[in-house]
C-alpha cells in the first residue's frame, strides 16, 4: 500500500490522504496527534498507552518523507516523535469513526478535556 497524494490544509487542520487502492481520507490534525505511533503516546504495551489531553487545537506545522514508506507530522505543540507509515495512514482513515469515539470515550471516563 502506498500513498498516491498527501495534502496539508494547515488553516482546516487537516491532512488528506490518497492512496493507490482508491482510498482517500480527511484526517483531522487532532485525531492524528492521539493516534501518533510515537511510544510517547502509544508506550510499549497497550496497558502504557497514553490519554493525550488539549489537543482539540493543534496543527500540523509541517511534513517529512521518510523515504517511500512513511512520513513524519511534525506538530505544532512540538511532538514529532513517531512515523506515519503508509499502511498505518490508511488504518486510521478506515478506523477513524471507531477509533475516535474510543478516544472520547476514554476521555471523559478519565475526566480530561480536548480543550
């Protein structure tokens, strides 16, 4: 799997992603930084894993290739551990309703706010 195009709409908040199997989707730069693959948010287990509070306003301050497989979202909170691969791109796009209502779910069960 390979992304065929990658858009930064730095004023929507948004990465669009397509790839060579059809596929595009509009990902939000907030759903991006909780998702981010980087062991800061994802530790090294699931029971590590990491809740990231305040992020409903955070950009994406600007992108990396990493050579064919991946990209770097450097933020504009300063993260810019973790790589996108192309493959976890697309799993995002296709489990961004489940995945988001995870996240939310576990936010307001740890009483913390996007905000």
């Amino acid at each position: 799997m390979r992304a065929t195009e990658i858009r930064l709409k730095r004023a929507e908040k948004i990465l669009e992603v397509s790839f060579d199997d059809g596929a595009s989707f509009r990902l939000p730069a907030e759903y991006l930084r909780v998702e981010s693959p980087s062991a800061e948010v994802q530790g090294h287990s699931p029971e590590q894993r990491q809740l990231v509070a305040g992020a409903a306003g955070v950009g994406i301050s600007r992108l990396e290739p990493v050579g064919n497989y991946a990209v770097r979202i450097v933020f504009d909170d300063g993260h810019d551990t973790g790589l996108f691969s192309w493959s976890y791109l697309h799993e995002l796009g296709r489990e961004q309703a489940i995945r988001w209502k995870r996240y939310i779910d576990a936010m307001a069960k740890a009483g913390l706010s996007r905000q």
